[in-house]
C-alpha cells in the first residue's frame, strides 16, 4: 500500500494518478481507493482520470515549484506484510 499525505491542494491527486501509470507502465497490477475521498469517492471515482489528466503537465510543474516531497518508509508487522509510506507535505 502507498500512501499519499498532504494538506488540501497540495497535488496530491496528481501525485497518485502519476504513481499509478508509472507502476502500471512497469507491469504492476494497481488498485486505486477512493474510500473516503471528498472528491471522488462513490460514483465521482469514474471521473477521476477524466478530471486530473486534461492539464497534467501544468499541475506536475506547479507540485515542482511549491512543494517538497517527504519519502518514508513504515514497517506494518502483520505477518509478512510490510507497508511504505510515501507523503507530501
């Protein structure tokens, strides 16, 4: 699980949806959750690549300049499993 962390406008979305091709492009099997997200949680999740990808570049550019991006990693001790944490702050 990867999780992504921030304030309200921080790039966040676009952060995931960027995680989310590069892993794919590398043959990883991705499931994006929507639970609890004010956005595009319920039905609003069908739009969400429909939403973020029309000015894509532009966004990544602006997360670029405004914000440093904090990577850590979270053991989870629950069998064999283990958790990374990636968060933007």
């Amino acid at each position: 699980m990867i999780i992504v962390a921030g304030e309200s406008a921080t790039g966040k979305s676009t952060m995931v949806l960027q995680l989310e091709k590069l892993l794919k492009e590398n043959g990883f099997d991705v499931e994006l959750s929507f639970e609890h997200h004010p956005d595009y949680s319920g039905e609003n999740s069908f739009y969400f690549h429909k939403h973020e990808e029309p000015h894509f570049d532009e966004k990544i550019a602006a997360i670029k300049v405004s914000t440093k991006i904090t990577l850590k990693e979270m053991q989870v001790y629950r069998g064999f499993k283990t958790t990374k944490r990636i968060e933007i702050e």
